[in-house]
C-alpha cells in the first residue's frame, strides 16, 4: 500500500518541521527518516523534499547553513526557527483535530468495530 | 579494478551528473550542490551494503528520478528563477564570473563618471551650455563616445597600438570639430554635428572588434550590439524622462524652479553618461537575455514591406511624381537607413545554414521596393542638382543615398541568388560586414573634406 499523493503533500510540512523539531538535520537524512517512520509507504521524492525546505525557508520556518564533512564535501543543514515551531504547533492542533475526528467515526463507541473487521475480512 | 579505480570513474560520473544538472536553469549551484551530497549520500549507504561504486551510483540516481520532474518541481518554488535577472548585485554562485562582473561594474563607474566630468570640463574655461550651445552640439559625441570606447578596450584588452590608434582618431575628430572656422548657421557645421557621432560610432566600433579586427564575425557582433545599444539607450532616456518630469513637477509644487539644474545638469550629464551605461549592459546582458533588435526587426519587416509596396501602388495610380522639397532627400536617405537596419539585424540574429524562409522572400520584397522607390527619387535630385548646383547638404545627402542604394542594390542580388538558391546566406553576411568600413569613410569624409571643399559654407 502507497500513500496518496495528495496526503503526503499534505502532511509533508508538519513532518518535515517535527522531524528538524527533534534536531537540526540535512536533506538525505531527513528522506531515510521519514522512510524509516512510515516503513517506506510513504513516497518521499527529491523533487518534493528540496524545494519544500527551500519553501520552509524562504517562509522563515527553518534556516540553513552549509557545514563541511568527510573532506571536500559541503552538507546544506537546516534548523528549525521559534517562527518554525509557532508554525508545527498550529499544524500539530489542526492535525490532532483530523486525526481525533477520524479516530472517533472509525473506533468510537458503538457496535460497529465487528462491521470494519468483516468488511476487512472480506478483502483479504 | 582496484578501488582508487572506482574511486575516480565515480568522480567523472559525479562530475558529469553535476555539469547536466548545471545545465537547467532552474536548479542553481547551490542546488546541485545539496543534492549531490544526497547523491552521495545515497551512494554510500548503498555501497555499505555490498553493491559496486558503479552500481550504486546507477541506482542512486535512478531513485533520484528525472531530471526534468525534478526541475519542474524546483520551478514551482523558485519561478523568478525563469526570469533572467541581470547580474547588478553579483551573481553569489560563481566568485569567477563575480569577481569579473564587479570589475566590468567598476570601469563602467569609472568611465561614466569620466564620460560626465569632461562634459563639465569646458565650462571651466567659460563655454556655457546655454551660450554656447552650437559648441556643445558639435562636441557631443566627443565627450561621450571615447569613454565608450576606452571600457571595451580596457574590457578587451586592446594592444597599446590599437590604444594609440583610437586615441588618434578621437583627437583627428575633436579637431575636425573646432578648428575648421565654421559658422555657427552653416550648413557645414550642421553636417558635422551629425556626422562626426556617425565617425565616431566606428571608431567605438574599433575598439569593439579589438580582438580580431578583420573578423567577419566580430564585425557582425558590433552590428548587435549597435542595434542592442540604441534598445538600451532608448529605454535609459524614457526613465530618464520620467525622472525630470518628476524633478520638475516636485520642485515646482514646493517653489523651487529647477529648471536651470535640469538643463545644465541633469539632461546633459545623464545623456552622456547614458552612452556608456548603455554599452556596459550590452556587454553584461548579452548572453543573458534574448537581443531585443532582431525581435523588433520581425515585427516590422512585414509592416515596412506593406507600406513601401502600397506607396509604389499609389504612386503608379495617382501618377503624380514625388515632390523633392528640402527634406525629401533627407527623408528617403532615412528610409533606406530604416530598410538596410531591417535587413542588418535580422541577418545577425539569423542562423546562417537554416533554409530558406517565407521571411526571407518578404525581406527579398522589402529590399527590392525599397530600391525601386529610392531610383524614382534618385532621377527627381540629379535634375535638380544640374538645373540648381549644389551644397553641402545636397553632396552629402546624395552620396549616402548612393552608398546605401549600393548596398542594397548588391545585397539585394544576393538575395535573388538565395531564393533562387545559389548562392549561400553567408555571402550575404559578408558582404554586409565588409561594407562597415564604407560608412564609417563616408561619415569621416563628410567632417573633414566636405567643410574645405565647399570654403565652409
């Protein structure tokens, strides 16, 4: 199973903020995490992840700053700013409102849990 | 193979991913850079598990995805990137070109402020714009055009001979202009103020083609950048409107009359120093944004070839004959110039093996009724000048009327030769090329013949 397109541009922001929220980071490490998280489902391009950060940035939620390693080798690093975690606080209360909403219709109280496990059963 | 082996085939491959990356005008250096440490990243997590630096290096960029996708999507956030910007500020990438670009900046500064100081100069020794106007008019070109050429010629690294030779022909024209005893309301003079920018223009022309003076290609980027030149100029003169229209609408609300500072300063200097300013954002912009003449020669081509063929219509129905007054000549001398500029910039933009086009038929058309109008006004002044004698003007006028009929008329047989197909686009273009000296012999006659020849009438 893939993730929809649509979903993973929408959820691409809050992701990439939570993840420079938990430390500075570049490009390649930011892709292997969000492959990490989501067990490789959700489809993560270059042409999706660069230009975002360059958006995030111009924005003024992150900074970047070009740091030397192993040698010649530049690596662009962005940080996330006080602006960038105002910015991953309202996205965070707008996705736990989605994602309660959808939580309540899909495993609320009420009978119809055995409903989901036939209609799953029935696609397997 | 051993791994140093690898190392460096993998260096080339990067090297080459790095140079058509490079290649789209959407991703920047920065970008390449950042996302070859994604490259490299890639590559070495999957060299750790056990693939060949060759191998990884396929897989990784095929992960990667195409290059256009990812262009796209790097336009989508960076659209201004599809606008060229013209380098003022420095291009931050490359410190080469930057460091070149700030440098052309400086000499253009230098030559400007040069250009605006020396047209104050004379006012040191008491010859005032106002009073002295015919002076000024006469000089013009000479304050300006030599600043010109000595920012290509510092830009080019000119041979001191060539040096020599510019500064020569600047001092040759700078004595044509005030040591003949010419009237003030002479014809002469008249001939000599607009002449001598003419003479001038070309020997700025020199100082462009520095570098390979009998080349026929150089010669051919001088046409360009003549014609971009007068773009640049025209669009620095419409600001330049608006800024004293503006000067003088703010200082008048507040009763200050600026009207002596505009004259004296503003107008003056700026248009002097506009010429320079000009030719440097030629040379700045050149490969950076689309040449604007040849554009404006597609246009017209067509628009020009109507009204001269709906002219040769009416004048066999009316039957009327052409009325040669004073400024009919003048007129038709224009005309040919606008027709020969018609032809010049779209030959300079043309690509020289590309087949022969509907365009060049209608230019072909343009030529030839331009010829057939300029016979008919041709035959009118000959008896004129027999019957009346003639002047400055008239010598003057005539003979660039029969350089440029020359022209054309040669130019226009080549162009027979190319529709009938054979004879080859680059005839054309050298002949063109080959001609530039005629003009620039004409003009310099006209300033320092043409005066003693007629006791400076």
């Amino acid at each position: 199973m893939r993730v929809a397109k649509d979903l993973v541009a929408a959820s691409a922001t809050p992701m990439v903020l939570g993840i420079l929220a938990e430390g500075d980071s570049y490009g390649y490490a930011i892709l292997r995490r969000i492959n990490g998280l989501s067990g490789g489902e959700l489809d993560w391009t270059e042409g999706l992840l660069y230009p975002l950060l360059h958006r995030l940035e111009r924005l003024g939620y992150v900074e970047s700053s070009w740091q030397s390693v192993a040698g010649e080798r530049r690596r662009k690093y962005y940080r996330i700013t006080n602006t960038g975690l105002a910015e991953l606080a309202e996205q965070r209360r707008q996705w736990d409102t989605v994602v309660d909403a959808l939580k309540e219709i899909w495993l609320g109280p009420g009978d119809f849990r055995p409903f989901i496990a036939i209609a799953l059963e029935g696609q397997a | 193979m051993t791994a140093s082996d690898g190392q460096d085939e993998l260096e080339a491959q990067f090297a080459q991913w790095r140079h058509y990356v490079l290649r789209r005008r959407e991703l920047q250096q920065s970008d390449a850079e950042e996302l070859e440490d994604h490259l490299r990243g890639s590559v070495d997590e999957l060299v750790a598990v056990g693939l060949r630096a060759d191998e990884a290096f396929l897989v990784a960029v095929k992960r990667m995805g195409s290059l256009d996708d990812l262009s796209r999507e790097f336009a989508r956030e960076h659209s201004e990137r599809l606008w060229k910007q013209l380098v003022l500020t420095g291009d931050t990438d490359s410190t080469v070109a930057d460091t070149r670009s700030r440098r052309d900046l400086f000499a253009m500064v230098i030559c400007t402020a040069g250009a605006v100081a020396s047209f104050k100069v004379p006012e040191l020794f008491g010859i005032s714009l106002n009073r002295d106007s015919a002076f000024y008019g006469r000089n013009f070109a000479l304050f300006a055009l030599p600043w010109l050429a000595a920012f290509l010629a510092w830009r080019r690294r000119a041979r001191p001979a060539l040096v020599g030779v510019l500064v020569a022909m600047f001092a040759l024209g700078a004595v044509a202009a005030n040591a003949y005893p010419l009237a003030d309301d002479s014809q002469s003079a008249v001939l000599t103020a607009i002449h001598l920018p003419i003479a001038l223009w070309f020997v700025v022309g020199l100082a462009y083609v520095a570098d390979d003076l009998r080349s026929s290609r150089r010669r051919m980027d001088f046409i360009r950048f003549t014609g971009e030149w007068l773009v640049y100029f025209v669009l620095i003169a419409l600001g330049g409107g608006v800024l004293i229209a503006f000067t003088y609408g703010t200082f008048e609300a507040i009763g200050v009359d600026p009207e002596r500072f505009i004259s004296l300063w503003l107008l003056p200097c700026g248009a002097v120093g506009a010429v320079v300013v000009a030719g440097w954002l030629v040379e700045a912009k050149q490969s950076v944004v689309e040449n604007i003449a040849p554009v404006l020669t597609r246009l017209f081509t067509p628009l020009f070839t109507a009204v001269l063929l709906g002219f040769l219509v009416a004048f066999a129905v009316t039957n009327a004959g052409i009325d040669i007054g004073r400024d009919a000549l003048i007129l038709f001398n224009l005309l040919l110039v606008v027709v020969l500029g018609l032809l010049l910039y779209s030959i300079s933009a043309r690509d020289p093996l590309a087949p022969l086009g509907l365009f060049d038929k209608l230019q072909f058309a343009l030529v030839v009724s331009a010829l057939a109008i300029d016979a008919l006004v041709l035959l009118e002044i000959t008896g004129r000048i027999t019957e009346y004698g003639t002047t400055p003007n008239k010598t003057a006028a005539l003979g660039e009327n029969v350089i440029l009929l020359a022209n054309l008329a040669w130019s226009g047989w080549l162009m027979l030769g190319l529709v009938r197909r054979h004879k080859t686009f680059a005839a054309l273009e050298r002949w063109q090329t080959g001609y530039l000296p005629v003009y620039a012999a004409w003009a310099w006659l006209v300033v320092l013949v043409l005066p003693p020849l007629f006791s400076y009438r």
